[in-house]
C-alpha cells in the first residue's frame, strides 16, 4: 500500500507541471493577442482619420462640380454672351450711348 501512494504523488507532480506549461503557453498567447489588438486599434485609428479626410475631399469635389455646373449653365445663356461681347469685342447695342474714358 505504500507503494501506490508514491504513485498518485507523482502524478500530481506531473499533473501540476502540466498545468503550469499550459498556463504559461496561455499567457503567452494572451500577450501575443493583447499586443496585436493594439496594433490593429491603431491601424484602425489610422484608417479612421484618412476615410474622414476623403469623405472631406468628396464634399469638396460635390461643391466644387456644383459651381462648375452652375457656371456651365450661365455661359449658356444670352446675358454671357452679351457680357463677354462687351468686354472682349467691345461690342455695344444699336440704342447705346459709349463714354471712353480719356487718358
């Protein structure tokens, strides 16, 4: 009967040493993970802050492409024509008067 119980002791022993093996692997892992979810926290920030900068971008081309629709428009009316007549031919209407400016 002695015998066995030198037995169980040492199954415990190795058992412990087991345990311990597995909960330092575990750590292990545990650090590993803890060290990558931060990384990707910060990559995550990272891409966070250049998708805000292109939404900004985006809005700027809408407003942008806005005004350049808006002066398409008015290049095609007559009051665009008359104007640049005026300023680059010089052109005036039948029922105008011109004043020059002398120099």
């Amino acid at each position: 009967m002695g015998n066995s119980k030198k037995k169980k002791k040492k199954k415990i022993g190795y058992n412990s040493l087991g345990m311990l093996a597995i909960a330092l692997v575990v750590l292990v892992l545990l650090g590993g993970l803890m060290l990558k979810s931060n990384d990707l926290q910060e990559r995550l920030t990272v891409y966070d802050a250049k998708a805000a900068t292109l939404e900004q971008q985006i809005e700027d081309e809408k407003d942008r492409t806005e005004e350049i629709d808006k002066l398409k428009r008015y290049m095609e009316t007559d009051e665009y024509t008359e104007e640049v007549a005026r300023e680059k031919l010089g052109l005036v209407k039948d029922n105008e008067t011109v004043f020059k400016k002398e120099q």
